[in-house]
C-alpha cells in the first residue's frame, strides 16, 4: 500500500433529547436496515463495547438527574443534554499496522482519553468500536475488503455549578457563602467559544477584522494525538486545524452516493408522475371521444326510430288505399256490389273521416294562433337586436364543447366586484343622454 501521512481526528456532537433514539439505534446496530450501504450487518458482532447501554441513553440520562450524578438545574427549554466524541484514523492506519486487532487496542486507550477528557466513566451512556462499516473507496483501490474502524462516546456534557446561599435567606450568617457545587448539565460552558487559529495558530478574523470565535474542540486534537502517542501509538500525525481529512471525505463519498441514489429516485419518481399524468390524459380523450360517439349514435338511433314510425305509418297509409281501391264489384245490371264486411269498413272509414275533420279544424285554428304569436315574438326580439342572439348561441355553443371551462370562467367573473357599466359606456351615448349627440 502506498504510504501516505495518516492522522487522527475526534470530532464532537451534540444532541437534544428528541434525537437520542435515533443516535441510539444507529451506534447500538438497533435498525432492521441501514441507509448507509457501507454498514455489514453480519459484522455486528466485531464491534467492541468498551462501555455498554443496558438501559438505553434516554432511560440512562434521567436516571443519572434522579440519583443526582449531574442536574439540569437552570437548562433552558429544549436544551442539548447530550454529546458524542467520535475518534478515528484514516482507514489505511490500521491496515498498515495489522487490522482489526490493532485497532481494537487503539481505541480502548483513545477510550482512555476521552475519558479524561469527560471526566470520569460515570458520565458515559455507551462507548462502541465500530468495526462492521466497509471502506468502500480504500476497498476499490486494494481490490480487497477494507473496515473503517472508529469510536463513538456517547456521554452527558458537565461543568462544577457553584451555588451560593441567596441574600435574603432566613440565616443571614449564611448569605453569599458557597452553598454546594453541583455537575450542571451544559454542553455551551463544557466547550466555550474561543478563537479560531489557522494553521500557523495565528487568530483567523473575519472581514470586519473582528476575530472568528468557534467552540473550544481544538484541544480535542491536541489531547487526543498527544495521548496516544505517549501510549506508544505511532506513525499517525495530528489533524489539521478545523479539519476532519479522511473522515469527512468518506461521509462526503457516502453523502454523494445517498444525493446521487435521492436525485434518481426523484427523477424516476416525475418520470412515472409523467406517464401517469399522460395516460389520465388520454384516458380522458378516449372518454369524452367515447362519450361523443355515443351522443352521436343515440342520436341516429333516435332519427332511425323516427324514420321507422314514419314508415310504418306510410305503409298502413298505402295498405289501407289498397283495400279501399279494391271495394265493389260490377253488378251484372250495372252499379256495384259490396259486401257486409265491405260496408262495414266503409262506413267506419266515413265516421272516421268526419272526426278527422274536426280534429283537423282544431289544428289549424291552434296552428295559427300559434303561428301569431311567434310573429308577435319576433316583432318582441326586434327591440333586442342589439342585445346580441348570436352572442347567446355562441354561449350555449360554448357550453356544448367546454362546460367545466365555461363553468370555471363565470365562477370567477361571479366572484370578482362587478365592472362600472357606467365607465363602458361609449361616448356618443352619453352625449346622446345630454341631448348633445353631434
């Protein structure tokens, strides 16, 4: 493996309670899947539990506030009670210096140093070796599987509160003197904002020149490399200042990856939103084509239905011509003869006849009453010309070919103020209104 300089990092998170199940079930192994594909389920059982989380980190916290171990006295609402220290050194570290096993003795004494760094083993809700995450892009290169091998501490941030006896206590002897120190819960006074140095430990500032303050985790690198170096662990240089080197490029490989698999996975998701979209439009086509041809078709069938009562009627018109045609013979000393059954349609016919008369006397006096009064409309609509029947017959027209549009068009000329018809109205009318048409 080609050499390359290798370095530690220890980074520093902090956590509200809303997020501590989540952290717990990622460093624990306690999710049925894993987002991250780097993470080798079988593997679960290499990591190393230098401190263990019976309980859980919820359960735990609280039960450290009720034995009064640490106190949140004076937190504010929501506050960060929790924080984890990640240790790690580039992958290739521990390959080089025999894998697994080197690592494990590594981080029981980086263990050791975040201990101190802590304050004590009672302040610690879970402290894993994570052994089971592959090294995907050092896997790639050397053709063969390599582990990232790192530390999570998970533990409670304290300070020493000083509380005082309040002036107006009921001992007065007392008032002002140190009551009791109690370990405060405060992840903001466990890491202070101080200055940022850059990598010559000048005091970087901003462009107003005022220095750039960031929290105190600088001696995190300080501690953690020079602790383990007089441990005997060698052949690994401190971190760059305000750098993570090899950890952030893997979660950056790994945070590509997940925005890579996201973006396609919103592009198939538009890609099938499309199609549907497109198949709900031609669904709809064929509908409205469909329910066209059916108009249509119910349409003919009426005109057919017509066409055939009408034929049906021609016919016994012509059938019953036919037998009256064929009514009386020559009589042998000239005249006819008609038979029983003959007289009998002939005299029905004749009643039939008369009746008809009427009948049609009555139509015709109704046909032309109402004949008068469509004239009388018509005279009626000629005062309306102006009003514009065509724009009427263009309306229903519309109605006929866009209803759900047309609908949609008076909703919204219905739901605005209405139009002053006053500032329509053409000029020459209202000149014509004063009696100064021109």
């Amino acid at each position: 493996m080609a050499n390359k300089t290798d370095k530690s990092v220890v980074r520093n998170a902090q956590y509200k309670r809303g997020g501590l199940n989540k952290r717990e079930r990622h460093n624990e192994r306690k999710n049925a899947d894993y987002m991250n594909e780097d993470i080798i389920p079988e593997r679960a059982a290499l990591n190393v539990h230098f401190k263990p989380s019976a309980e859980g980190y919820e359960r735990t916290f609280d039960a450290m506030v009720a034995e009064g171990i640490v106190s949140t006295r004076g937190l504010g609402k929501d506050p960060n009670i929790v924080d984890e220290l990640v240790f790690d050194v580039n992958s290739a570290y521990f390959e080089n210096h025999g894998g697994y096993d080197y690592a494990v003795s590594f981080f029981e004494e980086a263990y050791r140093c975040a201990l101190e760094e802590i304050g004590g083993e009672q302040y610690v809700l879970s402290a894993v070796m994570h052994a089971d995450e592959r090294n995907r892009a050092l896997s790639e290169q050397l053709g063969r599987d390599v582990y990232h091998y790192h530390l999570h501490v998970v533990y409670v941030p304290v300070v020493d509160k000083e509380i005082y006896f309040k002036k107006n206590n009921k001992n007065p002897e007392l008032a002002g003197k140190l009551r009791e120190v109690i370990k405060q819960v405060s992840h903001s006074k466990k890491w202070p904002k101080t200055k940022k140095l850059d990598e010559n430990g000048e005091v970087m500032r901003n462009a107003k020149g005022k220095a750039i303050l960031v929290n105190a985790y600088s001696r995190l690198q300080d501690h953690f490399h020079d602790h383990m170096k007089e441990a005997g662990f060698t052949d690994f240089e401190r971190g760059e200042r305000g750098s993570t080197a090899e950890h952030l490029t893997v979660l950056e490989y790994k945070a590509k990856k997940e925005t890579e698999r996201a973006n396609a996975e919103a592009d198939r998701a538009r890609a099938e939103a499309e199609r549907a979209a497109a198949i709900a439009a031609e669904v709809a086509r064929q509908q409205q084509t469909a329910a066209e041809l059916d108009e249509q078709a119910e349409k003919k069938q009426k005109r057919l239905d017509s066409l055939a009562k009408q034929t049906t009627f021609a016919k016994g018109e012509a059938a019953t011509f036919a037998e009256i045609d064929a009514i009386g013979k020559p009589a042998l000393l000239g005249g006819f003869n008609v038979t029983d059954g003959e007289l009998k349609n002939l005299k029905k016919l004749a009643k039939e006849g008369i009746k008809s008369r009427s009948i049609i006397t009555k139509l015709k006096e109704r046909v032309s009453a109402l004949l008068k009064k469509i004239f009388g409309l018509e005279k009626d609509l000629e005062g309306f010309e102006d009003v514009g029947l065509t724009d009427s017959m263009k309306y229903y027209q519309a109605k006929q070919r866009a209803p759900r549009r047309l609908t949609e068009a008076v909703a919204e000329i219905l739901r605005n103020p209405p139009e002053n018809a006053s500032r329509e109205r053409a000029e020459p009318q209202r000149r014509r209104s004063h009696g100064m048409e021109l």
